[in-house]
C-alpha cells in the first residue's frame, strides 16, 4: 500500500529510535513496521501520536501496545512463513497485522472479549487489505481449541498466571509469550518440549492492561 510522505518519515524515526534503543533487530520486523502502518489502528483523535514510542489509548479502557513492546514480543516470538498464530487480546489488530504480515502465508486466530473492538480490530484489517487475521469474539482465558494446535500463542495482556487452556492447544516445540504479574508484569517465553514447558527468556518492568476472567483480574 502506498503511504504518505509524512507517515513513512514518522516511521522512519521511530525505526531509527527502536534500533538505537535496541527494542528492534530483526529486518522482517522492521519491514512489517514499515508495511504496516501504525496509524491505521489508532483512533483519529490519536493519529498525531501514532509513532512515539507509547501505548495509546483506544476504547473500552484498553490500549494499542507501544511500538518497543510490541517489536519486542514479536522479535522473541520468532514467527516463521506458514504458521498459525493465536493471539490472546485483539485490541485494535495491529499486533495481528504484523503477524498476519510475517506468517505470510499462515494463519493468526485473534480473540477479543469487547465486541466493538472486535468490531474496530475487523475494520481496520479490511482496510489494509489482510484477510490471514481472523478476529473472534470470545474469552481468551480458554483460547480457541477449534483450530489448535497453534506454532505461537501471544497474549497481550497483563495475566496472574498463563492460562493452563492454553498451554493444551500450543504445538510441540511450540512457544507462548505473555505479560505475568500484577502491577508490573515480567515478560515471560516459554517452549513446549516433549519433557513439559521450558523458560526461554524473561524481562521484568512492563506495564500492560489486565487479562480480565479466570487467569488474570476477577
């Protein structure tokens, strides 16, 4: 798609930011950056804002990730050609698009629990022309079993634990990332093994909105 001047400058910088600040190492991430405009999922009373480095705020009290977090958790997700994704937390589907972007020809399983952000998240794919994501309306403290098992799960919000459905519908040699905490949250990667689930990486001090239901705030 073709991008104005003004938006391909302000991606410029934040790229040039997040490299320098280390949050982005990978040139496939950093291509779906470039291809997957920001400010195409942000509310119009935020566009100006779309590229600093900061979540934002969309409706139903949730937010857009901040560019460094999500560069971050995608980077360490190490997501390849074909996979199917599930994402935990829609928001308004930019995480899903740049999976959608980096699976290419694979599949990304989105739940949200608020119907006008999945409603939001549906639009803003449709006008990027992405039909890879498929959003669904539901509680994401189950997954989606339907179309398990999944290469990656991603959660995008904050939980007390990683929901135990989910470690059930992730493949072997499957990884999961989440936020596990409760004021602050650690980001957590973990690998299924034939011998049980294995901590990759963990990095504390990030700051997310919680995962609501059984996992995450009551």
């Amino acid at each position: 798609m073709r991008i104005e001047k003004k938006y391909q400058i302000a991606i410029n910088d934040l790229i040039i930011y997040l490299k320098n600040s280390k949050l982005l190492t990978d040139e496939r991430i950093e291509s779906a950056f470039r291809n997957i405009p920001r400010h195409e999922f942000v509310l119009k009373s935020e566009i100006d804002n779309a590229y600093d480095n900061e979540p934002l705020p969309i409706m139903k009290n949730q937010t857009i990730s901040q560019p460094g977090v999500v560069s971050r958790m995608t980077e360490w997700l190490d997501v390849k050609n074909g996979q199917k994704i599930l994402e935990i937390g829609t928001g308004s589907g930019w995480q899903s698009a740049i999976l959608s972007y980096l699976v290419d020809s694979g599949t990304v399983y989105s739940i949200e629990r608020h119907p006008e952000l999945v409603k939001f998240a549906q639009e803003n794919l449709k006008k990027l022309k992405i039909n890879n994501v498929h959003v669904i309306l539901g509680d994401g403290n189950f997954g989606y079993p339907k179309e398990s098992p999944y290469d990656r799960i991603i959660i995008t919000a904050a939980c007390n634990e990683i929901p135990s459905p989910l470690f059930d519908q992730l493949s072997e040699n499957g990884l999961i990332i989440a936020p596990v905490g409760d004021s602050s949250q650690s980001l957590v990667l973990q690998k299924k093994t034939s011998k049980g689930m294995v901590e990759i990486k963990k990095q504390s001090k990030y700051v997310f909105v919680p995962l609501i239901g059984k996992f995450g705030k009551k």
